[in-house]
C-alpha cells in the first residue's frame, strides 16, 4: 500500500520546537504513522548525563507503543541541521524490532527528503527471534 506522507514530514519539521537541547543545541523531530492510521511525534531530550539523552525517533516510538500501536509503518525524521540526519545504531536496533519494512523518510524540508527501509540502514539486525 502506497502511502502520502506529507503530513509525517511536516509533523516532524515542526516537532523539532520541542526538542530539549541546551547543550548540544541539535534539535530534532520525529513523527510517525502507524497502521491503523495514528500519528505520534517526538523531540530529543537530552540530558547533562549524555548518556541518558533520548533520541525523538524512541521518544515518537515510546509514546506508539505506550499507546498500544506497535505496527509502524514509516518514520519522518528532520532536524536543524541542513544535511539529512540518518537515525543512530541504538535507534535503528529499537526500530527494527517493530519492523525492518518500515520506511525512514530522511527530512531536509517539505520538499526534500529520502526514502529508506530500515533494513537497508540496518541489514543485520540483532535478534532473539
């Protein structure tokens, strides 16, 4: 199924306002959709302990799953920054256990991004299944 996500790219443009980063200043929204049609949104958060900063794609992810959607469709994902942002290892590996079909949409604006599977950002995904 072919699916329009221009409303996921702009979610995710104007999640990054959210973002807390008073360190790094590198805001960053995620919006996505799920199967049943749902959207959630999620900014970075970071914390003076970087270790514990979360990234918005886990944040949009956490607030799916808490929320009882787990089949994820595609993930938009923009920042500040004028180059796309790729998603880190840790969130492709959290990803991917909610499937390695959905679609990464890489943000510069409403008219410029790419597509990807996350397969193809994480090829070996590690698994217990």
């Amino acid at each position: 199924m072919k699916y329009n996500y221009l409303e996921i790219i702009e979610l995710s443009l104007s999640s990054r306002k959210f973002a807390y980063a008073p360190y790094s200043k590198f805001k960053v929204g995620a919006a996505l959709l799920t199967k049943s049609g749902n959207l959630f949104a999620g900014a970075n958060i970071e914390s003076a302990s970087f270790s514990l900063t979360i990234c918005a794609e886990r944040v949009a992810y956490s607030k799916a799953i808490s929320a009882g959607e787990k089949d994820i469709i595609a993930i938009a994902i923009a920042s500040n920054k004028r180059d796309y942002l790729f998603p880190c290892g840790a969130c492709r590996q959290f990803m991917s256990e909610f499937g390695e079909e959905t679609e990464v949409i890489l943000v510069k604006s409403k008219k410029e991004f790419k597509t990807y599977k996350l397969k193809q950002l994480l090829p070996e995904v590690f698994s217990l299944k």
